[in-house]
C-alpha cells in the first residue's frame, strides 16, 4: 500500500505569517506546544547557524540533516531522502535498475556475491556465486562503505564500470569490463516438489511480484500437472509493497478479510479477497524466520487466520480440531520479525521524498503483528543456536519502534528441534531455488524438510495437521 501524498506547506507557512504579523496565538495551548512555535524556533537555529558557525554552511545541507533527524526520530522504519537518495529507493520498490546485476553480501569487511542475476551483464560475463569483490574502477573496495560500493556498481545505462573479483582457486584475481543496463530483479520463483508440491520463494515484493507469481505458477502446471499443495516460503522475506502481498494473498484465497489498518486506533481500510484465486483450494505450508517482516508477515496471518469452514456448524468439543484441519495454512519456522506498521510514500518539492509510518495492520483475527510476529504452528530451531548464543534482535527489540497492541500470549504449538552441524544455512541458500531439492526430506534445510513433511502428511491423509 503506497500512496503519493502532496503537503499543504503553503498553508501552513501562511498561518505562521499571519500569526507573527498580528502576534496572535493560533489557540490556547500554552507557547512551546503551538507548532508554530516549533518552526519559529527552527528558524532561529538556522538563523544562528547561518550568522555564527566557524565556516559558511550549505543551507541544502541544514534542511537535509534537519529533515533527516525529525523523521528518524518518530521510528526505525520512517525516513527522509533527498535527491538521488530518494530515486534510488523509489527504484528498489520497483525492482529494477541500472547497473551490473549481482545480489552481494557484506560480511566482516569482505564483499561475496551471493548470486549473479540471471541474464544481466554480470551473468553474461561469467562473474559467479561466491566470487568476492575485491576492486572497482580500479581502486580497492577495503573500508568502503556498502552504500557507496552499491552506487559505484549502479550507474546510466550503456556506462562501462571495471570490477575486479577474487576466485576461489585462482591464485590472480579476475577484472570483467561491465556495461551497465536496466536490471530487472525477480522476486518470485517455484519448482515443482515430489508429491505435485509446488515450491514458491518470494524474496520480497516489488512492483511486479504478482504477476510474477501467477507467470511461476503457470510455468509449474505445464502440461498438465496438477499442483496438489504449496509451500509458501516467506524467509528472510523483509516485506515491500503491500498492495503486492495483497494480490498474493487473494490468490490463495476465495473470500474473507485479508488485513484492516488503523490509524490512531481507527479502522482506516478494510482489503477483502476476491473468489477466483490461482491456488485458493490446495493445502499451504508457510515458512517464515525471525527476519520475515512486514508484507510477507501480513500474507502469513493473511492465510493462517482463514478459516476454509462453516466453524459456526461445527460442535464446541471437535472445534479444536476442525480449526487445525480447516484453516487455510499452518506456519512452519520460527517468529517472526514483528513489524506491523505500514509506511506510505511521500513526494516533496525538489525531488525529495519521505516515508513515513501511518498506519498499523492487523490479520483477520484482529491479532497486531506489530512488536509481536506470528507464532509458527511447528517451531523448528536449533537445539542449541548456532551463533553461539547470541540473541535475536527483533521489531519489539529495536530503540524507538511502535509499541505493540492487544495480548500477545499464544500457544507455543508444536516444538522441533534440530542439531545444526556447522552452522545454520546461508542466506543464498534461501534465495537460490535451483538449491532445495525435489524430496526436502532428504535435505539439509531443516525447516524445508519439516514444512514439507507436515504438507505431504496432510496430503495423504494422514489426520490432523498439528497432532
């Protein structure tokens, strides 16, 4: 859900003149709570600023760093960008841009490539996953920050850019002359599992991560072959668009209520489901971890506050189980991130713009996932973490983020635990589909095996999803 909004600035710097010609106060709030009050005492430090600071200072940059600090300050996810800041972003939401086409990780100074983008310049010249970069443009990229190794990658179209890559196994390191284009990143893949198991990853949703979705699924049922359950995984999936997790929401479902939003405890939107849906009849699987965020948290209790039964029919003493064998989807992971704000886009003079938290989202049920999550139906963890102990730093945890509303006590459900061996998996091991394999229980990642075990054990009639 982003929406472009205008700000009536005018109006508002009409008031203040109109106060400071007649000295008269706007209401009767005491002074330093009038607001403007509040852009009079702006004014003067830009004024003393201007006047006193040892050198002369960019007015540009006070407004910049003013902006930047206000917005901050309401909560971790609301920001202000100026200029290219604000494009680069915009361009993000969209999915595309211009540049080489690699996803990279930063790690303890050292930039892997995690997955060259199929068919963009980087692929095409055979730069690999694992690769790690090492120069741009010549020069090293020790002790640059990952922001500005980004933008040295990204650049016009048709602009060349030299990078440079150590390989494993390759004493000299490599240097690819790259020409930059428009890069398209997908955000939806699938595979087909043992079973007729449909494997769908969304690594987060974009402008066209709908249509994307419904293109994978298509490709999946060529030729005839029936998809007989899904499992959705929502891992490491940080969230995006809304009205994408929305249109992917609906095609698991045929009815009821997605979300409602509420804007200073008023219910400001209400999005229902549509009859129709691509997969609304197949049994669902959903995997999350404690860094599946906003969106996709938003899909997860879409789909697992569905009820796919007429509950009212159904005798008090077998609804337990009519709940566990009825609803839409079960959630297989752990917690999840806990971030049930909603940011809505804002365009400003001067090719800057803000985003900026307006609204809180809840699940069918009326459960707030901010500051909470969802609370898988299996719990898949470590017996012992495999970070050493360190704990996990989720919304609820984070200086200054939105408190959370209602009770957040839930059923632990089910609890499985695994030993991890080395370590738990990479991140490319959630974003390369080409890496599950098509029996997941005879796999490696955990919480595959077991979100496709409790669906393959539904499938075959196996008697309650969650004994």
């Amino acid at each position: 859900w982003i929406r472009t909004v205008t700000l009536p600035l005018f109006a508002f710097v009409g008031g203040l003149f109109a106060q400071l010609l007649t000295g008269q106060s706007a209401d009767a709030s005491p002074q330093t709570e009038s607001p403007y009050f509040v852009m009079g005492q702006l004014g003067r430090i830009v004024a003393e600023i201007e006047n006193e600071y040892v050198d002369p200072v960019d007015r540009r940059r006070l407004l910049e760093g003013a902006a930047k600090g206000m917005v901050a300050e309401l909560d971790p996810h609301s920001s202000y960008f100026a200029g290219q800041d604000y494009t680069e972003f915009t361009q993000q939401t969209e999915g595309q841009f211009a540049g080489v086409g690699v996803e990279v990780d930063a790690r303890a100074g050292v930039i892997t490539v995690i997955a060259p983008i199929e068919g963009a310049p980087a692929d095409r010249a055979g730069i690999k996953s694992g690769d790690k970069i090492i120069g741009i443009d010549g020069a090293s990229v020790h002790d640059t920050a990952f922001d500005k190794l980004v933008r040295k990658m990204r650049g016009a179209p048709n602009t060349h850019v030299k990078v440079t890559i150590q390989r494993d196994g390759v004493k000299e390191p490599i240097t690819f002359d790259l020409v930059r284009e428009v890069v398209h990143v997908r955000s939806a893949r699938g595979k087909m599992l043992k079973g007729g198991i449909a494997y769908l990853r969304i690594n987060q949703f974009q402008s066209q991560t709908h249509e994307e979705l419904l293109k994978v699924i298509a490709k999946l049922r060529e030729g005839n072959q029936p998809i007989n359950g899904v499992l959705l995984d929502l891992r490491a999936n940080g969230g995006g668009l809304v009205d994408q997790a929305v249109g992917v929401a609906d095609e698991f479902l045929s009815s009821g209520t997605i979300y409602t939003a509420r804007h200073r405890g008023q219910v400001v939107e209400e999005v229902s489901a549509h009859a129709g849906g691509a997969l609304n009849e197949v049994p669902i699987v959903i995997l999350v971890n404690e860094w599946t965020a906003s969106a996709s948290e938003l899909v997860g209790g879409a789909l697992m506050d569905y009820i796919a039964a007429d509950i009212e029919r159904i005798a008090p003493t077998e609804l337990s189980c009519a709940l566990q064998d009825n609803r839409r989807a079960l959630i297989v992971g752990v917690r999840s991130f806990g971030k049930g704000s909603v940011q809505s886009i804002i365009d400003l003079p001067g090719g800057d713009g803000m985003k900026l938290t307006t609204a809180r989202y809840y699940t069918p049920s009326g459960h707030a996932i901010q500051a909470d999550g969802l609370h898988p139906d299996i719990t898949v963890a470590p017996s012992v973490a495999a970070d050493g102990g360190i704990p996990i730093v989720r919304e609820g945890d984070t200086e200054g983020a939105l408190p959370g509303e209602g009770s957040h006590e839930q059923d632990a459900g089910v609890v499985v635990h695994y030993t991890t061996d080395g370590g738990a998996l990479n991140d490319d091991d959630l974003i390369d589909v080409k890496k599950v394999p098509t029996d997941p229980s005879q796999g490696a990642d955990p919480v595959l095996k077991v979100g496709y075990e409790t669906l393959r054990d539904r499938l075959v009639g196996k008697g309650p999803i969650v004994k």
